[in-house]
C-alpha cells in the first residue's frame, strides 16, 4: 500500500472516531471536553486529507503548512478536552505559541529551503509533546472513579510519544533529504501505522473514561437513593402499580405499620388490609396515571394492631426492570391533625361553657344566613339573657355564677339538635341560631329551654336554698331578601328587651313584618 493510500485509509479512520465521540457525546450528559475531543480528532482527519495534495507546486507546497498546522491543532484540542474533563483549564499562550512556531517552521522549509526532514522532525516532535502532555493530564487529574481507563489513556499516549519521538529523531537525521517526503519509506507507513492505531485506542480510552464516570455518578446516585429511602423517617414503600405487591419497604414502614419487612414484601398492600378505606388507594391510582406524581393525599391506614392512622401520602410513577411501579412516601398526621383539631376547638369555643364563642357564632350565622338566602329557607335566631344573673354573682358568689352558665349551656344544647348553632356573645348573653326553623318551632325550642332549666337547680352547689335559673328570650324569624344578620340580631334584642320589661322568665318573638 502506498503512502497516499495509508493516508486516505488513516483520515477516513478519524473521521469515523470523530463521529463515534459526538455519538457518545449525544448519548450521555454531554461531558466536558468531549466536543473538544470530536473536533480534535476531525481536525486530525482534515490535516491528514490536506497532507495528500502536498507537492512541489505551489498549492502543494501551501497543503503542506496547512497540514502540519491542522493536524497539530487536533492534537492540541485533544489535550484541552481532556484537561476540560478532568475540571482543569487550559493555559493556551504555550499552546498557541506552539502552533504558530511549528506554521512558520513548516512555511520557511516549504517556501524558502524546501527540506522535508526539519519539516518531518518538527511534526513529530509537536505531536510527541502534546502527547507527553495528555499522559501527564491523565496522570496528575483522573479520578479514583475513572482509574482504569485513565491507566489505559496514559499508556497508549506514552507509547505514541515514544514512537513520535523516534520519528523526529529518524527523520531529523535524514536533514540533506529534500525528496524523502514524497516517497514511499518505512518512517511514513510507521507515522501513520501509529496515528491510525494510536487515535482508535485512545478513542476507546476516552469512551470507556466517560462510560466510567457516568456508570460512577449513577452507581453514586443510587447508593445515596437507596440510603435516603431506608434512612427516611417517613414510612417508604416501593410496590408494582398493576397489583400493588409490595417491592421493598423501609425501616420508617415498620414503624408506621407495625410490620416487619418480611411480612410485607411479596404482598399487596389490599391483602395486609393497610387501607382502612380500599378506595383511597383506586383514587389514588386515579391522581397518579396522568402525570406520575401525586402529592399530600389525606389517607387513613391500618395498623398490623387494628389501630388506623391519618397520613399524607405523596407517589411517584417509576419504571424498574420495565415493569411500572409506584414509590410512595407516607407520614403520619394523627397527632398534627389532632393538635390543629385542638386548636380550632379552643379558637372557636368559649372557654367556660364550652359552647361556641362570639366570634364563631357570628361567623357560623353568616354562613347559614348564606345557604338560606341561596335555598331560600327559614331560619331564626333566638337571643337569651340569664335573669338577675349580677345578683347570683353578688349573693352566692363568681363560682354560682360561673356554675350557671354552664348549666344553662348544658340544658340549651340537650334541648336543641346537632345543626344548631349554641354561642356565648358576652357575660350571661347567648345567641342560638335555628336553620331551617320557622318562628314558632324556635319559639317552641327556647321555651322548652326555659322549662328545663325551672325544672333543673343548678347542680353541684353547696347553698342553703337551690339555685333556679331563669331566662328571658327573644325570637326573630330572619328574612334572606331583606334583612342581614346584624337586622336579626337586633330584632332578637328588642323581643328580648320587651321579655324583661314585661316581668322577666318569658321568651317573645319579634314582630317583623316579612318583606319579598
């Protein structure tokens, strides 16, 4: 085979290693350097497709510098991808420096003393350098996870800085050879031979680099997954999303669940009964299919004990083995939902009586005021004193009073139904609200109160004579098109002002003239 021949052969060869990287390239996270290497490497092929018009006229003797400059170029954006790689940056004044010293060696022994040899000697020396260099990188920057073929790397370039050298060193002895470049020797087909070899096992070095480190950085992150899900305080369940057999739990299962990983993995979480309601999990099914994430959804499960727990349960759609499962994180709300029930029983409840305070009262009556209006349904609101209750305080003293309202409260709401509404607006003043309750219903209900409680002496009092607590009440029937709920109140005031001008102990109903 002749030199031209080797020198086809040897490009198409870096053609096809350029294409190969950028494959690689596409097909990982991209790497940095190894664009670098591709253009490197093209650069390579594109030089050694220059060197085959060299010739002694003049676009030959200009193929020649731009050869020589081209092909060493590639080399250079070899050694930066790689230190690119490795996270190191480039100093490019040597580099630069490098590549114009060799472009003007190369032009004065063409344009000027056309010698081959110099010319020769100086590519070769170039390129052992740049090879030296690359072993060095390789050396001094690669990681531990990269270690083997980062060995690789560094043998094959301090073998091709071995044989470079040998050719410049070769080829500098043959200095009085002006023709020796165009003709067939056993330099050139060694040049080459080594070019061709050198360039696909360095391209194999640098893949097998990359692949290493990427097989590293997913081995990396699934060790660290697999230790966030084990370690996770939050109950963790991988199961398959067909039949909800259950893949793998964590330590944060057993403690949630009561069960022990041996007890759940290879059974579905409908056969361990952990739903204590099975529907939750088919709407939960239903959240997740569309976009593969469902987040924060109030379940309740069921202990291996029988006891049930609220929980907020966020999944995630994932593929294992290409089989679609289900990842689910589960955590434990009971007590927080119970602290919140607390706290909203405390902010809405008056504290002495336990029924609802003024301000929930209120808050309440707009509501109901609102579905009435919309439904268009009757509705009252009673308002009621404790007769002479500054008189209990000051002759049997704060804790009679104290005992009267609550009697008082207790009689009230063992005389009314569960969608009444009992509050305390202030001091011995009430409020009840009545949905769906015409005038003389309501009027019925707080009468009935008031019977109670003549009936009733207020208990737990150590008094000489038994204390009877009395009330006076007034009614207003509330109309959704012409009154609000202050008008109400009103209305339910002035009955009530009428019910204790005319002797106290009475409830009245408010004469209102319905409008609409």
């Amino acid at each position: 085979m002749d030199v031209g021949t080797t020198v086809i052969l040897v490009a198409l060869v870096n053609v096809a290693l350029a294409l190969a990287l950028l494959i690689q390239a596409r097909l990982n996270v991209r790497p940095p350097g190894m664009r670098l290497w591709a253009a490197g490497q093209s650069l390579i092929a594109a030089g050694l497709i220059i060197s085959a018009f060299r010739g002694t006229s003049l676009t030959g003797k200009i193929a020649i510098p731009v050869w020589q400059t081209t092909t060493i170029t590639g080399f250079v954006l070899l050694y930066v991808g790689i230190l690119r790689f490795f996270g190191r940056r480039e100093r490019w004044a040597p580099l630069i420096t490098l590549m114009a010293a060799l472009t003007l060696w190369s032009c004065f022994f063409t344009f000027v003393v056309f010698l081959v040899p110099p010319r020769g000697a100086a590519i070769y020396a170039c390129a052992a350098a740049l090879m030296i260099a690359c072993a060095r990188a390789v050396h001094r920057f690669a990681d531990p996870a990269v270690r083997a073929s980062a060995g690789f790397l560094r043998s094959v370039f301090a073998a091709l800085a071995a044989i470079y050298l040998l050719l410049a060193f070769v080829q500098g002895a043959r200095w009085d050879s002006p023709q020796g470049m165009f003709a067939n020797s056993p330099i050139y087909t060694t040049a080459y031979v080594a070019t061709v070899c050198g360039t696909v096992l360095w391209v194999v070095g640098l893949i097998s680099m990359v692949n290493e480190r990427l097989q590293a950085r997913i081995s990396a992150q699934a060790e660290t997954m697999t230790r966030i899900f084990e370690t996770s305080p939050d109950c963790a369940i991988i199961s398959r999303l067909a039949d909800g057999v259950i893949i793998n739990v964590n330590e944060g299962f057993t403690r949630l669940t009561g069960y022990r990983r041996e007890e759940a993995v290879g059974r579905s979480s409908l056969e361990m009964g952990l739903w204590a309601v099975p529907a939750e999990r088919k709407r939960l099914l239903a959240q997740l299919r569309p976009t593969g994430v469902s987040e924060n959804v109030p379940v309740v499960l069921r202990r291996k004990d029988g006891s049930t727990l609220e929980c907020v349960l966020s999944a995630s759609a994932l593929t294992l083995e290409g089989t679609p499962h289900v990842i689910s994180l589960t955590r434990d709300v009971t007590e927080q939902r119970a602290l919140e029930a607390r706290l909203t029983h405390d902010a809405e409840t008056d504290a002495l009586t336990g029924v609802a305070n003024r301000r929930h009262f209120l808050s309440q009556a707009e509501r109901e005021i609102t579905r009435a209006a919309r439904a268009r349904r009757e509705l009252c609101v009673a308002v009621i004193d404790i007769d002479g209750f500054k008189q209990i305080n000051d002759v049997s003293g704060h804790a009679a009073g104290d005992a009267a309202l609550v009697h008082f409260a207790d009689v009230a709401q063992r005389c009314t139904r569960d969608v009444d509404t009992l509050g305390r607006l202030g001091g011995d003043e009430f409020g009840l609200l009545l949905p769906n309750t015409g005038t003389e219903e309501a009027y019925t209900v707080v009468e009935r109160i008031r019977q109670d409680l003549l009936a009733e002496p207020v208990p737990q009092l150590e008094l000489d004579t038994p204390l009877v607590i009395t009330i006076s009440a007034g009614v207003a029937d509330f109309r959704a098109s012409a009154e609000s709920l202050r008008d109400a109140i009103a209305h339910a005031d002035s009955a009530l002002y009428e019910a204790k001008a005319h002797g106290r102990n009475r409830t009245i109903v408010a004469r209102v003239a319905a409008n609409g």
